[in-house]
C-alpha cells in the first residue's frame, strides 16, 4: 500500500479531479468512487457495455435545483459521484453548416447519435442534403452487441428517435403524422414513421410512453392495415404496459414497453412558477395522473439491464440508453416541482447504472445532458421580471427559482450553454477538459472498439 506507484497513481488522480473540476482528495476519491483512482491500473481498456444517461434538458442549474432541494447545498447526487467529469458544447447547425447557437433535441441527439451535427428539428439525417446518418445503435448491432433504450417521454421523442430512425423532422413520430417528411414515407421508398423504423430496427428493449402513436394504423407498405403495436409483434416483440408485464418479460425475445399513450406522468407535482412569485411550496411527491403500475424509471433501466443479459450481450456486451425526458418538459412549463421530481427519479436511475458498473467494470458509463435549459436560482429579494416560484427545501430553507426565457404564457426556451458530461469505467477519460457533443459518438465507438 505504500509503494512509490500507488503513490503515483494516487497523485494522478487528485489532478484528474482537480481538472474535472471536483476537488476532493485522492484517498477520499478512492473511497467514494469505487476505487476509481487504483483501478485505472486494472481496469479494462476496452468496454463490453455501454450505459448512456441523458438527462433532457439537465443543465447545471437544473442539477443544482435538485441538488439544493432534495439533498442540501453540501449533498451530493449520485451523478455527482463519476470520477471524471468535464463540459460539452452543444450547439446545432443550419442547413450550411453555420453554427445555430441554440440546439433542439433531435438536431443535439443526432450529435452524439451519429458524431455529426444538423439542422434543429432533424433526426439522425443531414443537415443540408437530408440524407441518413449512421447512428451508434446501429453500428452496435452490426457489432454483434444487444441493444436497448429507455425513455420517460413517447419512445418516438426526439433523443430516444436518434437512435433507430431517420426522419427529416421530429414530428414524423406514427404513420399519421408523416406530413413534414414526405421523403421518408414507404410510397416513396423511405423508411416510414420514428414507430415503424424503431420496431424495424429490432432493437432488443424498447421502453417509454407513446402507446397512441404505435396503435397508429400504417397505411403503406407490407405492413399496411396493421397499427405499429401490431406490426412489432409480428416482428416477435413482446409488448407490456405496465409493472407487471414487464416484470413478466422473458429475455432474449425483444420487449416493447408502452406505459403511457403519450410522455409518462411525472412523478411530482406543485405550483407552477407565475409572475410575481408564488407563496414558499413544498413539492407533492406524487400525481395522480400517473397511473398505478408505470414502472418509476430506474425500474424500467433495472429491467432493461436484465433483459439485455442475453446470450449475444454475454459473447459481444450491450449498449444502452436512458432518457430523463421531462426534465425538459417541465422546465417548458416553468414548473420546478416537476422538474425536480424528475430530475431525482433520473438520479436514481444513474445510481441503477453505477451499481451495474461496480459488478461489471468493463462497462462505460456516460451521464449527461443534451443542452440546457431556463431555471435559475436566483436571490430571495429578486424581483424577475418574468416566473418564479419559491421553494422549501428539505433542510427547511427557502430558494427561490426563476424562468425568464420568454413571455409569461409560452414555453420557455432551451439555452446554448454547455453543460456537463461524466463519466467512469472504460474510456471514461476522454469527457475531460471542454469538448463537443459529437464527441460523444467517438467515446462509444472507441470504447466499444466499433466501426
């Protein structure tokens, strides 16, 4: 224990933590991160697994929100645990090429998807000549390895879409919502609706919301007269909408888990945010509009880990994706509570992750986030001119938030900051310093040694 190399090691890893930004001390980092700073000597170089955790919309005031709320200024979320951590740029482009400084969720998923930027709006296909892009989902399945992804919002949304679609436009989600992308229809010789081409795809776990858009009728194609849902059976899905059936899910035949006709519920309610303020709050931790038996998501990415452990992920390993998606949508809506309900119930789900990972350290873990978003923490005597909410904490203090991106009455707006990425396991190294969403695309293909 007290030789000169592990000495070494022990310094190399106070840096590395101090480049990332967190600075703790070696031993203590040793502790708390699973012994991250001595098993650099023995860790796999190459990854059989992959975990990538998207928290939609999650920027650092979005992190620091749920961190202030649920655990304390001094607390720390398990996503703040990853041994490395740095920032990525998140920005879009026009059909040029020309940065768009302010990214959408398809064009950002499409970034880290295919390792290529586009147009907002876009799913996984150019930005000026509109044409497919592969995406590592698909370079994984040539690979060999089983597949999966795991969302709360409809699993035709825009960062779970990336994956296993190309669309020129977002809203192509059912084969009765073709009409921005008349290209991509089967009469055209495309590839059909974000439904058809993710059960096309066959990938292994499909998990979300959606169930309206696959009980869509396909109106084109072998497929014709048959809605999406039926369409995935016949391709030997087993289709579950509930906590029950997934729990009855055998692995090694695919699994289509519908849990909602559209996003899932989320998991926490209160006030939303107005002008003026609202009196101090403690958010509901609960909904009534979600339903008994929707799997939580660490529940479903717990299940999907154990249905991805088929014989192909056993020889060739997994990659796998989850998406805390309403983060994102109740920062829209400038409702804290919600957002923080969802940003903790993403947090346990990285938890779920890192556990797996602790088992099986040839598996690289991502944590992070497509861009960023409209809440901010502001001062007890601000006054914003736009919506704000104060809250009660759990440690009994009261923070006030703010959303001030657009008029009171529409949707907040995305924000072109960059935002964190972090990561252990394999590879983990390279999300340190400053770098690019597209980047992304590299780490997993390089850790996953894909071509």
């Amino acid at each position: 224990m007290g030789s000169r190399p592990y000495r070494r090691r022990l310094a190399w890893s106070a840096a590395a933590l101090l480049v990332a930004g967190v600075a703790v001390p070696a031993a203590q980092a040793a502790s708390e991160h699973g012994g991250q700073s001595d098993a650099f000597a023995h860790a796999p170089k190459k990854a059989k697994n992959v975990i990538l955790l998207i928290g939609d919309g999650m920027g650092d005031s979005e992190i620091t929100l749920a961190r202030d709320y649920t655990v304390g200024a001094a607390g720390r979320l398990n996503m703040d645990r990853f041994p490395m951590t740095g920032a990525y740029t998140t920005y879009s482009v026009d059909k040029n090429g020309k940065p768009d400084y302010v990214t959408d969720s398809a064009a950002s998923g499409t970034g880290w998807a295919t390792g290529h930027k586009t147009v907002n709006g876009r799913i996984s296909k150019t930005p000026g000549t509109d044409k497919p892009m592969t995406t590592i989902l698909e370079l994984a399945q040539r690979g060999g390895l089983a597949t999966g992804s795991v969302t709360t919002a409809e699993m035709t949304d825009a960062t779970p879409a990336v994956l296993a679609s190309h669309a020129t436009d977002r809203s192509c989600q059912g084969p009765a919502d073709m009409k921005a992308c008349p290209n991509d229809t089967i009469a055209k010789g495309g590839p059909g609706s974000i439904a058809e081409q993710s059960v096309n795809h066959k990938v292994d776990v499909l998990l979300g919301g959606g169930k309206a858009r696959f009980d869509q009728k396909i109106t084109e194609g072998p497929y014709k007269g048959l809605t999406v849902t039926e369409q995935a059976r016949k391709l030997g899905y087993q289709v579950v909408t509930d906590s029950k059936g997934l729990a009855g899910a055998r692995s090694g035949k695919p699994v289509l888990g519908l849990f909602a006709d559209g996003n899932v519920p989320v998991e926490w309610t209160g006030k939303a945010a107005a002008v003026g303020g609202t009196a101090a709050q403690r958010c509901v931790t609960s909904n009534p509009e979600r339903k008994a038996g929707t799997p939580a998501l660490e529940e479903q990415t717990r299940r999907a880990l154990e249905l991805l452990n088929t014989p192909k992920a056993k020889k060739n390993g997994f990659f796998l994706q989850v998406e805390g998606a309403s983060i994102d949508k109740r920062d829209h809506a400038a409702d804290p509570c919600g957002q923080i309900g969802e940003t903790a119930a993403f947090d346990r789900a990285v938890k779920v992750a890192r556990d797996y990972a602790a088992k099986h350290p040839d598996t690289l873990v991502v944590t992070t986030a497509d861009h960023g978003h409209s809440s901010q923490i502001v001062p007890l005597e601000a006054n914003p001119p736009g919506l704000s909410s104060t809250l009660i904490t759990n440690e009994g203090q009261q923070l006030k938030v703010n959303y001030s991106t657009n008029t009171p009455g529409q949707s907040q707006e995305h924000t072109g900051t960059e935002v964190r990425i972090a990561a252990q396991g394999p590879s983990s190294q390279r999300v340190l310093g400053v770098t690019d969403q597209t980047e992304l695309f590299t780490t997993i293909r390089t850790a996953l040694s894909l071509r």
